[in-house]
C-alpha cells in the first residue's frame, strides 16, 4: 500500500501515544508491542519492528530494501495507576482497528486523554485508599479501634505520597514515610489498648503501598522473554520496597525506645463468621483500591467481586493446611482467568481486574514477621522476607498463567469483533514474510465484521481493519512476496 510521508508520521504519531499510554499505565511490554503493531499493520505498514523498554518505546519502519529507515522514539512519563486512562487508550485502538474511528480522530482522542482531569478527585482517591487499608486490616480479624487506625494511616500516607509528588520529591521517599507513618499507627493504638493486635495496622499499610507495584507485569515480561522491561520493573519494584523496609525499620526502633509492643499476632482461624469477614473486607479491599486508581465506575463492583474472590479462596486453600505459596498461586491463577474473561467480556483492561484481585494475596505480614526478626534474628527475619518473596512470585506467576490459558480458551467463544484479552508472547516483529496471514484461523467473518485475533505466539501477526475488505484493492499489497508462491499462485506448506 503506498504510503507518503504525511500519512506516516500520522501513523506513526497515533501508535506512539498509543504503546506511551499503556507503557505508563502499567501493561506489560508484550501487551504494548502488541498493541502498536496492530495499529501499524492495520494502516497498511510492512517491516515494522517495535521496542518497548522500561521507559521507551521505539518503532522502526523500512518500506524497501533500498530506502533509509524511519524511526521514532518515544520516552514515557511518569508512571501512574489510572485504569481510566488506560481503558480509554485501548478503546482508542480497537476504534481505530475496527475501522470505528478514522486516523485524524483516533489522533486526536488519544492525544486528549492525557490532558483528560482525574475520575475520581484526589480527596475521593485518598479516601478509596484509606477505605482499603481498613478492610485489610478487618481481613486479618481486627477489631474496631485498629481498623479505624489503619484507616487513618492508610488514608495519611497516601496523602503524604501524593504531596510528595506534586514537589516532585521520588516516590522512594514517600514509602519511606509511609512506613514510618504505618508503624506510628500501630504505636499510638499500642499506647491506648494493650489488648489489640497494632502490629495489624502495620500489615494493612504495607498492602497498601505494595498493591499496584508493578511486579506482575514485571514477572509477565520476565517469563515470556521481555527481559529489559522486567530487569527495569522488578528493580523499581525492589526499591519502592527497600523504601517501605527502611521506613518500617525507623518506625520499629521508635517503638523499641517507646516501650511500645507491635509484635505479629497469630492468624484469623477458619469458620463460618471469619469466612463472611473475608468475603466483605475483599470487596471493601477491591473497592477502595478501584476508587484509588481511577478505575471505571461501570467496572468497580466486578474489581471488588474479583478481590472478594481470590480472598476467600486464598484463605480457604490456607486453612485447609495447604501451603500459602500454592494457596497464592492457586488464588491467583483463578484471578487471572476471570479478569481475561471480564476484561474481554466488558471491553475493559484486564490489568484493572487483575491488580484488585491480588489485593488480599499481598504478603504483608510476612515481610512484617521479617522486618520484625531482622532485630532479633537475623535468620528467621531472612526466612520471612524470602517467604514473601516466594509467595509473590507465586502470585504473579499464577496471575499470567491464569491469563495466558484464558488468552488462548476466549477466541473460542467470542462474540465481540475485537478481542480485548492481554496479549501474553515472546518479543516478534512484523517481518515482510509474516507481516499478515489470511489463513482461514486468523479472520472470520462474522456478520460482515471481522474478528480481529493477535497471533503472537508463532510470530504472526493479524490485525485488519474490517473498512479494509471493502475495498479489495487494499488487499493486493497484502498478498505474499512472489517467492513465497508456487506456480498455481499457492503459498507452500512451509518457507524454505
């Protein structure tokens, strides 16, 4: 298909806002590529190949052998949770695939969501926040004062964080502070009721800083071959965390100095009334966590049923004398599963379903029962910290599992044109011999519309336009190189 140079840039700019908006939004690498590669495709463009970093996304294009090649790049911003945002991102592409949206409009949308004011207002995100830690300490048996100190801690270190933000100071500080702030939480409820458990307050702020790190996506990438973007991602993550410990550690000497007891109580045991605890305290969890990160208004009650769920389970499978780790990733292969069908169900990001229905798997008391043995003994503090440390691979493993059976299951029974499952793959291009197949499995018709289906697996990639087969000349310039063809204008069995 001939392309001048004015249509080029447009494609290249739409893409480029496109792959930056879910960088920034916390889809994985594979899920960017992906994405941009479908939008390149379906404009017409061979021999295009993407890199996506942990802040950078690239895309090349060389029309012929014999001409110079056109690159652009792009540095992402600031990362952020707002599934607002990036839900409204992947609505922008899959308009411009469907043929929905012309390339001027999808431009021009995609450049004004991120000049687009929040969802929800900041006073409203701290309150989402706050509401979270509160039912997390409620999922861990707590009575009513300390989860009324947990969610006031929860809500003041978000505030914290977000000040610090606006002063531009590194989010490393804010975790910092709020681990300082957690433990000087459960300080002051220590000093007023011996009787309680302050070490819960503790537990519930750290799920609240660490829920949202972009650990998934950093074990998604590792595991399917995105190994930049997830050394880039796991270290972020590991630092944020260093932060949370260091914080936490401060605060634990000023309790020593203060006399103060905020040691880990033993765990809620099973029955029916803490069965039903479970059950409310993750859909408060998922719930405020929704709220918190810009999440749809239309999607939060299914964020908070997700949570709920992968709660119950964990903690079922848990009392039920299997391990954590295998209850984690049990847990969290269900989730997977469930937010794939939801996000493709409701045509909303899967990430969103995916980030609340962890939640309630944070390990965070034990990198509490760690940082606590540290003081004491060195080697059971160690032993707890990698306990968690298992326990979030696990998680994050059985997340992009879940995902990437769903992924496979869902084109079976689709009844949407588009697909909206994550895309889960090793790193491809769009090579000129694989640039697009019209195999009989890779487009459908389906009531004049086609299904639009990445083949990320065998390097392929599909990504028509349905407006593109009303006019059947665009399709001449899709046709397979002579070489690849026999002399019945067949394609052989296999490229040599």
């Amino acid at each position: 298909m001939p392309t001048d140079s004015t249509r080029l840039h447009a494609v290249f700019d739409l893409a480029m806002r496109i792959g930056e908006g879910l960088l920034t939004n916390g889809a994985a690498a594979s899920e960017v590529t992906a994405t941009v590669l479908r939008v390149t495709s379906s404009s017409g463009l061979r021999n295009v190949s993407v890199q996506v970093t942990f802040n950078e996304v690239t895309i090349s294009y060389l029309a012929d052998e014999s001409a110079t090649p056109f690159t652009r790049v792009r540095s992402a911003s600031d990362r952020v949770q707002d599934f607002a945002r990036l839900a409204a991102f992947e609505d922008v592409s899959h308009g411009y695939l469907s043929g929905e949206l012309p390339l001027d409009e999808a431009r021009r949308q995609a450049a004004a969501i991120p000049q687009r004011q929040p969802r929800y207002r900041i006073p409203l995100v701290v309150s989402g926040f706050a509401v979270m830690g509160g039912a997390a300490a409620l999922f861990f048996g707590a009575g009513s004062l300390v989860v009324i100190a947990a969610t006031i801690s929860a809500g003041l270190l978000i505030a914290i964080g977000e000040l610090l933000a606006r002063w531009n100071i590194p989010p490393f500080y804010s975790q910092v502070l709020g681990g300082f702030v957690a433990v000087g939480g459960a300080v002051l409820v220590a000093l007023i009721d011996h009787s309680v458990s302050p070490s819960i307050v503790v537990v519930s702020c750290i799920i609240v800083q660490l829920a949202g790190l972009s650990s998934i996506s950093a074990v998604q990438d590792a595991v399917t071959g995105w190994y930049v973007t997830a050394a880039g991602r796991m270290l972020e993550t590991l630092m944020l965390t260093v932060g949370l410990v260091a914080g936490v550690r401060g605060g634990l000497l000023l309790a020593d100095v203060i006399g103060a007891d905020v040691s880990v109580s033993a765990a809620m045991p099973l029955t029916f009334t803490t069965a039903v605890v479970v059950v409310i305290s993750g859909l408060g969890m998922g719930l405020g966590y929704g709220v918190g990160t810009q999440v749809p208004s239309r999607l939060l009650l299914f964020g908070a049923l997700v949570a709920s769920g992968s709660g119950i389970i964990a903690h079922l499978l848990s009392s039920a004398s299997l391990d954590r780790p295998v209850a984690a990733a049990i847990a969290a292969f269900a989730t997977g599963m469930v937010a794939t069908v939801l996000g493709d169900r409701l045509r909303a990001p899967a990430l969103a379903f995916v980030m609340a229905g962890v939640i309630p798997l944070v390990p965070g008391s034990r990198i509490y029962s760690g940082l606590l043995g540290v003081g004491d003994d060195l080697g059971a503090g160690v032993a707890e910290m990698l306990g968690a440390a298992e326990i979030a691979v696990a998680i994050a493993a059985g997340v992009v599992l879940g995902q990437l059976l769903a992924s496979r299951l869902m084109p079976y029974f689709r009844r949407s044109g588009i697909a909206y499952t994550p895309e889960i793959s090793s790193p491809f291009t769009t090579l000129r011999r694989r640039r697009i197949s019209l195999g009989s499995g890779r487009i459908r018709r389906r009531r004049r519309a086609a299904v639009i289906e990445p083949s990320t697996m065998t390097g392929e990639m599909t990504a028509l336009s349905s407006t593109m087969f009303d006019d059947l000349s665009f399709l001449e310039d899709l046709e397979p190189p002579s070489d690849l063809e026999d002399g019945t204008g067949r394609r052989p069995d296999r490229e040599e």
